[in-house]
C-alpha cells in the first residue's frame, strides 16, 4: 500500500476536488524525478528510470459523514511512483495542507491529532 495521506478524504464537498494520475515515459518527467530521487537519495548514483506514475489529490476536504455544514478546508497533495526495472522509488509532494482528519473510520489502528 501507498499512502500519501493517511485520512478519510472526500472530492465531493468542494467542485474543484479532483483526483488526477497519469503514466508515463516522457522525457520532462523521467528526468525531474530522477533529480528528486537523487537528491532525496545521495547514495544512488546513477538511475535509468522506465516510468512515472504521478496520482495527484487536488483540494480535498475531510470526509464528512453528515454530508451538512462539511468543513471545506482543502488538501492538495501528490505520489510519485518510478521503476529503473530494478528498484522502485515513491516521492509524497505537499502543496498545501489544511486539515488532517476526516469523520470516518481510524483504520488500522492509528490515530491523529488534529492541529
């Protein structure tokens, strides 16, 4: 599992929450996320990256169970997931974090405090 934000979200309380992702090969992308792997990770040298898959989480609100008077405070937030073939490689990217707790369910047993 990846999970770059560990909460109940909902894309249906606010009209612009989207969730976006693409696969791809482009040249733009497999170098920018070699910089970012290899600047996160000074060990690895050398990398020929295959694919890139980036999902990104545009203005998410908590999920709201009553569905009336939603806190509309947003998240927008990125994973990137790489191959060379060999090894793979995640980058979580946060743009702007506003909330960190939805009304559902824990899950698996973890908590958060709200801030």
């Amino acid at each position: 599992m990846i999970a770059p934000f560990w909460a109940d979200i909902s894309t249906n309380v606010t009209p612009d929450s989207h969730v976006y992702w693409r696969k791809n090969t482009s040249e733009a992308d497999l170098n920018r996320t070699t910089e970012e792997i290899t600047q996160a990770f000074p060990n690895v040298k050398s990398i020929d990256l295959k694919w890139v898959l980036v999902a990104t989480w545009v203005n998410v609100t908590r999920y709201c169970q009553q569905q009336v008077n939603c806190d509309t405070r947003t998240n927008t937030f990125q994973a990137v997931v790489s191959t060379d073939g060999v090894r793979s490689y995640v980058l979580f990217l946060y743009d702007e974090l506003s909330w960190d707790l939805g009304d559902g369910t824990f899950g698996a047993g973890f908590y958060s405090v709200s801030s």
